[in-house]
C-alpha cells in the first residue's frame, strides 16, 4: 500500500519536473548565442533572482530524489526478506527423446 502510494507520488514528480524544466528560458537561449554572439560572454550566465519555474524545478528535484531513495530502500529490504528471485519457480519439465525405431 505504502509502496504504491510513493510509486503514484514518484510518477506524478517525474512528469512536473518533465514540464517545468521545458518551460524554462534557457541562458542565452537566442540565435545569435548558437554562432557564438555577444549573448554567451559567461560560461554559465549571469545570476539572477529565481523565478517561481526554478524554484519549482529545486522542490520537484528534491521530491524526485528522496522517492527514489525511498523506492531503492524499500525494494532492498523485500529483496533480502524473501532471499532469492527464484526461489518460489519450478523448474520447467525435462522433454523426452524420441522413441528410436
């Protein structure tokens, strides 16, 4: 139950975090910064105050991290209390030569 609850929390992080980083103005996101113009005079861009979409892209990523920490620790755990992969399969049944004549 609780496993399912963070996997529909963790889908709904990944597809706002999707959107929100593609809403954002990139640095020096203009033509002329493509060929090398006067746009691109840092490495990085000038620093500004953070808008409402960069402050959403630190909180999303934030979310996105600890569910799947979250997520990573859960699926550890199951992983050792039950031992091994397959150890509930049965082996599959040993096919028998044809009868020589």
């Amino acid at each position: 139950m609780l496993v399912g609850l963070i996997i529909a929390i963790h889908i709904i992080v990944c597809a706002f975090l999707i959107i929100v980083v593609l809403l954002q103005h990139g640095q020096s996101a203009d033509i002329a910064a493509a060929f090398g113009g006067a746009g691109s005079q840092t490495a990085f861009g000038t620093r500004t105050a953070g808008n409402i979409l960069t402050k959403a892209t630190t909180y999303a990523a934030i979310l996105f991290m600890v569910t799947s920490i979250t997520l990573s620790v859960f699926a550890s755990r199951r992983a050792h209390s039950t031992g091994s992969v397959l150890e509930g399969a049965h082996p599959a049944p040993a096919k028998q030569a044809p009868a020589k004549k």
